[in-house]
C-alpha cells in the first residue's frame, strides 16, 4: 500500500515539476520503508524502466521522439550506469545518504534559479 | 554544441544515474536541447534514452542483489498513473511557484536522509 501511494506521488510530482521520478522514489523509500540506500536506488533503477518506457510510446506516437539522438546520450550513459553502479558498491550506505542527500540539495538549487 | 561533448554528458549522466538511482533525464534534457532539438521533443528523447541508461543499471544492480523485483514492479506501474494524474494538474497551477515549493521540500528531505544516516 506504502508503495503503491510512493509510485503515484512519484509519477504526479514528476509530471508536475518536470523532474524524474527518481529523486522522490529514493528518499521515499528510505524514509518511508527503510530500505538501505543502495537497495533503494537500485530499485528505483528498475521502476523507472517501466515508466520510461511507457513515456517513450506515448511521444513516440506523437513523433517526438529522435532515437539517432536518444542512441547519442543513452548509449555512453549505459555505460555510465553501469560505471556507476559498480562505483556504488565501493561507497557505504550512511556516505551514499549524504551524497544522495548533496545531490538533492544540487536539483533543488537548479530548480529555484531556472 | 559537439557531438562528442554530448557523448561526454551522457556519459556523465549514466554514472549519476547509476550512483544515485535516477533516470539521468536532469542532463539529458539540456544536453539535447543544446544540440537542437526542441523543449518536447527533448523531453521525450530524453525519456528513449533513459531506457538504456536505467537497464544497465539495473542489469549491474541486479547482479549485487539490491533490486526488489516486485516493489520495482509496483512503483513504475503505478507511477504512470500517477503521471497522467500530475499532467492534468499541472494544466491548472502556476508552475514557477510549484517549482520553487517542490525545491524547499527537496531541501527538507535532504536534510532528513543526511539526518537519519548521521544518527543511524
């Protein structure tokens, strides 16, 4: 139930603020549900597969989307991912909370000076 | 904007998305508009290349046993729900004030997680 009303938070504020579903699934699972930051993100990985992919059908539709473009940045940032998923291991769950929490405070400052 | 700059920012993109379980779509988007494309049609490009972004993450994630499959699950199908709810919403506020409401809750659960883990 928990997780059910975090997916729908998460999917209304990012349609609502323009920011991806990731930054309000993370916290929400550590705070709400106690999970330990790797897991948390780990998983919020894999959420966002699925409404990725659902977001990508509806503009696709429209013909929005440039897939010559999505190949140009998505292909590095696989490996990127991958990079830093493996980076991620190397850190604690209490260091990768601190410099989750930093990187919240860094998307909160871009949204306020846009 | 270079083609190979743009490699080099999705490149980074990927290690924040991999590091803190995010789409990456935060450099995606202004990477693409840098090379031409417009605010839609950047933000729905953004989202195809999530796709492999968030997949090889997942994959290395999956092989440290830190994905929960069936949370996973429920999070992603019940968050498009929550999408289309948050599009018919966001048609009827003023956007820069909700911008700015959602950056000081940022800030909040910030400084929560830094708290938590500090105490815990």
């Amino acid at each position: 139930m928990k997780l059910a009303l975090i997916g729908l938070v998460a999917g209304f504020m990012s349609a609502l603020f323009g920011v991806g579903g990731g930054i309000v699934v993370v916290p929400l699972l550590i705070l709400l549900l106690a999970y330990r930051p790797h897991v948390a993100t780990a998983t919020s990985l894999a959420a966002i597969g699925i409404t990725a992919l659902a977001g990508t059908i509806t503009y696709a539709l429209h013909g929005d989307v440039h897939p010559a473009y999505a190949a140009l940045v998505g292909l590095p940032a696989a490996f990127g991912a991958t990079a830093g998923a493996t980076l991620q291991q190397r850190i604690g769950g209490r260091m990768l909370s601190f410099l989750f929490a930093g990187f919240l405070v860094v998307i909160a400052i871009s949204l306020l000076v846009r | 904007m270079t083609l190979a700059l743009a490699v080099v920012l999705g490149l980074l993109a990927g290690i924040v998305a991999g590091l803190f379980g995010v789409g990456g779509g935060i450099l995606f988007v202004p990477t693409l508009v840098a090379l031409g494309l417009g605010q839609v049609e950047a933000e729905a490009t953004s989202l195809a290349a999530i796709l492999p972004t968030v997949l090889a993450g997942t994959w290395r994630q999956a092989r440290y046993d830190n994905v929960r499959w069936r949370p996973a699950l429920v999070l992603g199908v019940v968050s498009v729900a929550g999408v289309g709810l948050g599009a018919l919403v966001a048609l009827s506020l003023p956007e820069h004030v909700l911008r700015k409401l959602f950056a000081v809750l940022l800030i909040a659960v910030a400084g929560q997680i830094a708290w938590r883990a500090r105490a815990g």
